[in-house]
C-alpha cells in the first residue's frame, strides 16, 4: 500500500491524474467512441468498423485498416501527451488533424479494460497490449491484419461514479451513432459500420462518384435522399474561407436543432458562433421554434482557426469571427434567394398520402408545420391588396399609420411592376398559354381560400392568404433596406443599467444599432442610456430590449432582438395587410398572384415557414388512378 502524502500541497500520482483527465475527455461512451474513430481516420482508414455492447459501457470496439503501430509505438501510444499528430509549437499553431493532445488512450485505459492490437503496414508482426485502469500488462505478440483493433470493456468500472451517471442503453447508443454520423459526413472517402453485435445500426460504403457529388451522396446516405431532394447548394468564398454543403430549404424544417451538422476543417463542432450564424441566416423564413436542417463545412487555414479550446475539441475560435459570421449568412441568404420560390416536395408527398384509396398513409420522411392559430390574418385588413384595371399601373401598398402616429409606404420594385404587368397581359389570354411558367395558369378557387393552377407537369395548390403575406412582406423589407428606419425620440431618455461587459458589447455595436433606429449612449459605468427607439416598435420596454440585446451578443455575437422585432412588425403587418382566405378572387387576380410569386424570391413559404403552394405532378396524381 502506497504512502498517505504528507504535508497541505502534493503531487497526484499518476492514475489519479489519468482519471481527473478523463473526466474532461471521456464524459460517455459516445465520447470514447468519437476519440477512438478521429484516431483511425488520422492513421489514413479507409474502412472502420465499430461494435458496441450495452450502449458501449460493456464493450467498444473499433477496427480500422489505417497505417497501425509497431510494438514500441504501442507502448507510446498509451502515455499522456504522446501523439504522432505535433512535432513542435509550430504544429499547435496549425493543427490540420482530428486528434493532436494524445490524452484519448491513456484517458481511457485510466478508466476501463483497454485493449490493443496493432500491425504497422509492411511490418511482419502484430503486437497487443492491455491496460486495466491504468495498470499497463505485457507487449505480446498477437495475430492482426495490417491496421488497428482497439477494444473498451467496462468503461467507467473503475470510476463507479461517473457510470451512475450514464443514460439508458438506447440513449448512450443513439448518441454513439449521432457522433459516428458527423464523423462519416465529414469523411465521405471513408467507409463506416457500426453494430451492436446483432444487427447493423449505421452502414456506409467508401463513396466512388465524381468528387463534385460525392459530398452529396454521402449526405444523402445518411440524411436521407428526401434531405437532398428539399435541400439547397451552398457553396460561397471570401478572402481565403470557403463554406460549402446542403441547406434545408425552409419549409423543411424541424422542431429542435439536432440535424444541424457543422464542421471546420472536417472537424464536427457545435459553436455558438456558427449556430447564431444559421439562426440569423433563417431569421426572415422560419419561426422561433422551427429550424433548418442543414449540413455546412467551414475550410480555412489553420492557422486563423484555433481548435486548441476544450479537451473534447467541440469548440474552435476563429481569429476573424465577424468574416466567418458574415460568409455563412451571405452563403446561405444567396442559397435562399437562388432557390425562389421553391418548396419543400415532401409536402407533395405527404398530400399525395393523404389522398390515396384506402385511407390516410402518412408520410413519415418530411417535415411537420405548426398549425396557423384560428383566424390570424383574416380581421381588419392594414392593407388592402386589389387587381388594378388592365393597362394601369399597381398602387403602392401602404400600411395605415401606426398608434404613434409614423407611417411607411412600400412601393413594389421594378421587378414586381414587371412581374405585374406581365400578369396583366396575360390575363385575358387563353389559360394554356400560361402552362408553361412555373407555377402555371390559375383554373380555379376552391373554399374561396386555396387556388388551383395547371402546369405542364401538374397541378399546383396555392394557399392564396400565405402567399399573399409572403409578397407583402419583402415589399416591406425591401423598403426598410432601402430608407433609414424611422426613429422616435423619448420625451425622457432611459438610463438601463448593466453588467460593465454588457455595456462594452452594446457600445461597440452603436452605429449599427443606429441603423436599426436605436439611438444608445454609453451612461458612465454599468449603464446605457436610451434617446430613440425605432418609431415601428410603438410603446416598447426599453429595459428588456436592450438586456436582450446584450445577451445576444454575448450568446450569439449579433444583435438579433432588435431586428427580429422589426421584422416581426413587418410579418404582423404583411400578415394583416393580406389578401384574405374566404375572398373570392376573379382568375386575372388569381394570375397576377401566381406571376408575383414566381418573381419573389423566398415565396415558396410563408413568414412563419409554412409553405404557400403543394404541387402535385401529373404521373404522381395518375398512379392514384391506376394509369401508370
């Protein structure tokens, strides 16, 4: 028996040291799995097979075919901080591999049953190794094939406290194979299998297409091909950062932000910097509680990206943030403004389900749409949308006054007047002629609510208050991108008092939030001062704003309060100012909203995310009746 420590200071021994480290690294089984499986691909694996036991508490096994070890690497290998990934300081300063602290091994082997066995490529004999919660056994040889073969039995048997803390065996399961996912998107020329010893859970193969579609397969493989039917192209550059992937379009969206994938440099991460990003990017097409499922990929140089910020390596800090911040929401604003008035074809689908013989048959693979409260939109129009007479130009679309006595007037752009008189003129031509624009030529109103169109393909069902509102409401945002937002100063200004960070955070971003309409001075310390307010947000607790504002940017780094409220006026608006569902419309009104449409971008979804047309193509509406 060791020696009790004399004396108030010590040194730990070298077990204990092992363990408070894995701790930091090895929070569950999905966090060995994820260090073990980074390991295989920095050794050049082109087929890795995992095995789990019990939600990996029993067992983790991960086979690679990659460059494996020697004997005498073996025994490196299980020592802290021995790594084959760093050679000096420079190295740390540009890390371009998944694994570089070489905690991963002894974290683990501190902690459980570990066992080795590795053939180095173009050695002639395999070598094993075993360590038991920190005590290392015998070099032995083994019988491998060229590769490695790592096994984890009993993890945290030899911290009783921490397995107390594990999940159900499905829960610890499901979280193994979320981070064996991540890990196989970001490395599409990898093949992946992960099983739990009965059935196969998750199977990829090494991906052979053209490089311009393997990252697209690959997502689809695992994302589902109804992602990659429903998702965007996003591929933007700027000043040496390139951002490339898949985006969700907005009307297929989730409840919970679970199937947003992030990566830098291949590296999974879930950064708040990226995810404010997304959020702000998304900010005019889908409601609070919805969000996008995407896929996105961040490569840069190494050098202006650290990953050195957490033991799990989930968090990375980038030297120029605002560029990176910038580039995603440019990207995929770009990916929404090219998509149009695309929506999501799941909708079809599901519509098509619906209506088979037979009964209702749901469709399980698109996205769920929150119900529109009871009668929201449909009472006391602020706009009152009109066909103008054939020949004429369209009015300006003018909300009334608002309670503090500002007002704003939205005219069309140039591109809905051409969209318009385009509309017009084909109004009193025949219907077919119109067949072959997107979204077709209007033939009927069903419930005084819905349009029905045919196309050269189908029939498009448009929901005319949702696509209305849409329309509105980039006219709106058009007009308060072009002209400064009023302001509306108070009689009194208000002094809100803050944390000292908070304040320098707020003072840094004045001008911009001039820009907004929010006038702020900084009050001595701890303090805000409050002169004008944005004259759209009437009445309004300058306090909370501004709090809200400040924890904005210490969460996200935006300022997002101030600009979603604004934008929330302008959807209420554009939502009240909307031609009504229950009005009856002739078919030229009917027309001249189709032809808006399709020249406005984002107007495949409404403000709120819900989509604005279901088109249902005609060889799918045959098969219901038996003709194809």
């Amino acid at each position: 028996m060791d020696n009790p420590p004399t004396g108030k200071i010590h040194r730990l021994d070298e077990r204990t040291v092992n363990q408070i480290a894995a701790g930091e690294v090895i929070e569950r089984p999905a966090s060995a799995v994820k260090e073990l499986v980074e390991n295989a691909i920095d050794a050049g694996a082109q087929h890795i097979e995992i095995t789990l036991r019990e939600g990996g508490r029993r067992l983790i096994s991960v086979s690679d075919d990659g460059c494996g070890m020697t004997g005498d690497e073996l025994l490196t290998a299980i020592e802290r901080h021995a790594t084959s990934k760093l050679r000096t300081t420079d190295d740390l300063a540009a890390i371009a591999t998944l694994g570089f602290r070489g905690e991963a091994l002894p974290s683990i082997g501190s902690v459980s049953r570990l066992g080795l066995r590795s053939k180095a490529q173009g050695e002639k004999d395999a070598w094993a190794l075993d360590v038991d919660a920190g005590r290392i056994g015998d070099l032995l040889p083994a019988a491998q094939a060229e590769g490695t073969r790592i096994e984890v039995r009993d993890l945290f048997y030899a911290t009783p406290a921490r397995l107390k803390f594990l999940k159900t065996d499905r829960t610890e399961t499901a979280n193994c194979l979320d981070v064996v996912k991540r890990l196989a998107m970001a490395s599409p020329q990898v093949a992946f299998s992960l099983s739990d010893g009965d059935r196969n859970l998750f199977k990829v193969e090494r991906s052979m297409a053209e490089p311009s579609a393997v990252l697209k397969n690959r997502l689809a493989d695992i994302l589902g091909r109804v992602f990659s039917d429903n998702a965007m192209a996003v591929d933007a550059e700027r000043e040496g950062i390139r951002l490339y992937g898949l985006a969700g379009l907005p009307t297929y969206s989730r409840g919970n932000a679970q199937q947003q994938y992030l990566f830098v440099n291949g590296r999974p991460v879930k950064d708040r910097l990226l995810v404010g990003a997304v959020r702000g990017a998304y900010a005019d097409f889908l409601a609070r509680d919805r969000h996008p499922v995407l896929a996105l990929f961040v490569d840069l140089d190494p050098r202006f990206v650290d990953v050195n910020v957490h033991p799990a390596k989930a968090e990375v800090r980038f030297r120029d943030q605002a560029l990176v911040r910038g580039l995603i929401v440019s990207g995929l604003r770009h990916a929404l403004g090219d998509a149009g008035h695309r929506a999501s074809s799941s909708i079809s689908h599901a519509a098509l389900g619906a209506v088979r013989p037979g009964g209702s048959i749901p469709y399980r693979g698109g996205a769920a749409y929150p119900a529109r409260p009871a009668g929201a939109g449909f009472h006391d129009p602020m706009l009152h949308w009109q066909s103008p007479p054939q020949g004429s130009s369209p009015p300006a679309v003018s909300p009334a006054p608002t309670p503090d006595g500002s007002g704003f007037s939205f005219a069309p752009s140039a591109r809905h007047e051409m969209a318009r008189e385009d509309g017009a003129a084909l109004a009193g031509a025949s219907g077919a002629s119109e067949d072959h624009y997107p979204l077709g030529a209007a033939r009927g109103q069903l419930h005084e609510t819905y349009i029905v169109a045919q196309n050269a393909d189908g029939i498009i069902i448009v929901d005319q208050h949702a696509a209305h509102e849409r329309l509105v409401y980039e006219r709106m945002k058009t007009a308060l991108a072009t002209a400064s937002v009023p302001r509306q100063m108070l009689l009194l200004p208000d002094v809100v008092e803050l944390e000292s960070t908070a304040c320098e955070r707020l003072t840094a971003r004045i001008d911009e939030f001039a820009e907004l309409g929010l006038v702020l001075e900084p009050f001595g310390e701890g303090a805000m001062v409050v002169r004008e307010v944005p004259a759209m947000l009437g009445k309004v607790a300058t306090d909370r704003l501004v709090r809200d504002l400040a924890d904005d940017l210490a969460e996200l780094d935006q300022g997002l309060s101030l600009k979603e409220r604004l934008l929330d006026i302008c959807a209420t608006m554009a939502c009240h100012g909307s031609v009504r569902a229950g009005r009856r419309l002739t078919l030229d009104e009917m027309n001249r909203l189709l032809r808006d449409m399709e020249a406005t971008p984002h107007s495949g979804q409404c403000n709120h995310g819900r989509p604005t047309y279901v088109e249902l193509k005609l060889k799918d509406i045959e098969r219901l009746f038996g003709r194809r």
